[in-house]
C-alpha cells in the first residue's frame, strides 16, 4: 500500500537562530524542521508567522519566514502577518500595497491571526475583507475571551466567526486551536458520539476549512474516532494536515503524519481521503 511521502504541512513554525533566553516555547530551526519532514513523509510546510504582541515575547516576522522560504524553497511556502492593528489603528487601513507586495515574492496565505481582539471587530472586519480581496486563505488562532493570552476572540458558539463567513463568501477562513476543535462535540464531557457546532458551522458555509496542527485538531478526532472519522468524511474537501510544530522529541516524528498512515493501512478511511487530507486539498487550497 503506497504511503503519502510528499505531505503539506499547512501550520508550522520556524526561527533562522536560536533565541538568547529560552521560552516555554520557541519554534525549531528550519534545518530541525526539513529533518523532521524526511522522518514524517512532508515534503513542504508554509511558514506562519507571528507579528501580535499577544502571541509570544518575540515576533516572528513575514521577512522572517519569508527569508526561510527564499533559503529552502523545495521546503517551504510563506504566509504574510498582519495585525489588524497594523497602519493606523483604524478602521480603514490599507493593507493593500502589502498583500501585492508578498503575493509576489510568493506568499501564499495570511496567518496565523492572534491578535486578541473579537473577530467582527472593525478592525478585523477591515482585514478580512481585504484578505477576502486579494484572495488569501487566513489561518486563525480561537481564543475563548480577550484577555486569554492570545488569538482571535469568539467566546460562545463561535457566532462571531459565523458572522464573517456569511459576510464575506470569499474568505477562506482555516480554524485551528483547542477553543476552534472543542465545537466538534456539543460538550467538553464527551459521552456518545454527537455532532457539534463544527458540523453545522461546515455545513453552511464552504469557506471553512480544517487545520488539524498541533494537540488541537488531532486530539479532537482521536478523542472519539467515531465522531471524528465522520467529519473528516463528511467535510473530506476541506480538511488538511499540519503539525504547528509538534513532533516527538525522541525521534522528531510527528505523531499526525503516523498516525494518518496508519489508519490509511487498516482501512479506516479510504484511499481519496488520506490523500486529500495528506496533501491534494492544501496544494488545491493554496495553489502550490
């Protein structure tokens, strides 16, 4: 049975040199990253930078990740960060010059969205619109309230980001972290397999996609396969592989990229689907 070896990790991170004081958490050298994509079957990551204050201590610019992608270029595509709060503080900013100056050094994506502001902010809602614009697929960190270190804020049900996909019908939105995936099931106490607020948010509006990167999303399917097996059937277009940088410190494995292997190998989904998830699906998301 052929294994997907060319997978796109759709959310990984990295720095061109080691921080002077190490964080909780500080993103690997992209030689560290290329190492662990040939144990993992990953051809080629796009860099997300981190540009909100809310995100780390340190800021992890577009030049940043763009350089990254200039170095190792058969390794990795680049998003573009923005912060709404970016030219102005205003309402009308315009990012405009920015996203044609990045779409043309290759830039494939926005993201990752931290800043901890409501999604249907005036501020976000300026953004998304010209992301929506310049057709630029933005990768968003949930966050449940401002204040909760860092990412885009809808507290309750996830209305906020239901209000932007109908808004705009042309923004291609990927969900990604725990207070995204939580919305999978109806409630955090999982007793039977039941459908969450995910299906029907999915369901509505073809503009939502699944970053299954990191604990979040790969946790929420595995939490009860059943459930989990039934979206990424159901919603087979629209969800995608990452790993936001989690790979085994042992091996520099990660743990997604075998785990998908291997319910591809015991028949638990099917050949169209592992490699829409494995790879066909960003390469069609992002123009790669």
């Amino acid at each position: 049975m052929e294994l997907c070896k060319n997978k796109i990790d759709v959310h990984i991170h990295a720095m061109e040199n080691e921080l002077p004081v190490k964080d909780m958490w500080e993103a690997p050298l992209p030689e560290t990253v290329i190492e662990n994509y040939k144990k993992s079957g990953i051809e080629k990551g796009i860099l997300q930078a981190l540009v909100s204050p809310e995100s780390r201590r340190f800021i992890m610019t577009t030049e940043t990740v763009m350089h990254i992608k200039d170095k190792y270029p058969e390794s990795f595509s680049f998003a573009i960060g923005i912060d709404p709060r970016m030219f102005g503080n205003n309402e009308k900013a315009d990012f405009s010059k920015i996203f044609e100056f990045y779409k043309q050094r290759g830039a494939v994506s926005v993201g990752e969205m931290t800043a901890n502001l409501y999604f249907d902010d005036p501020l976000y809602d300026n953004l998304l619109a010209q992301c929506a614009e310049f057709d630029l697929p933005v990768t968003i960190h949930v966050s449940p309230k401002v204040g909760l270190a860092y990412g885009v804020v809808d507290e309750e049900d996830l209305f906020r980001l239901e209000k932007m996909l109908k808004k705009y019908p042309k923004l291609k939105v990927i969900g990604h972290s725990w207070d995204f995936w939580n919305y999978i099931y109806k409630s955090r106490e999982i007793v039977k397999s039941e459908e969450g607020r995910l299906f029907e948010l999915f369901g509505k509006y073809e503009n939502l996609y699944a970053d299954f990167s990191a604990g979040s999303g790969f946790t929420a399917i595995k939490k009860d396969e059943a459930n989990g097996f039934k979206f990424l059937n159901t919603f087979s277009d629209r969800v995608m592989f990452g790993t936001d940088c989690s790979f085994r410190a042992e091996d520099g494995v990660s743990p997604l990229s075998e785990w998908i292997d291997e319910k591809y190998v015991n028949g638990a989904i099917s050949k169209e689907l592992y490699f829409k998830f494995c790879r066909e699906n960003a390469v069609k998301l992002f123009k790669l």
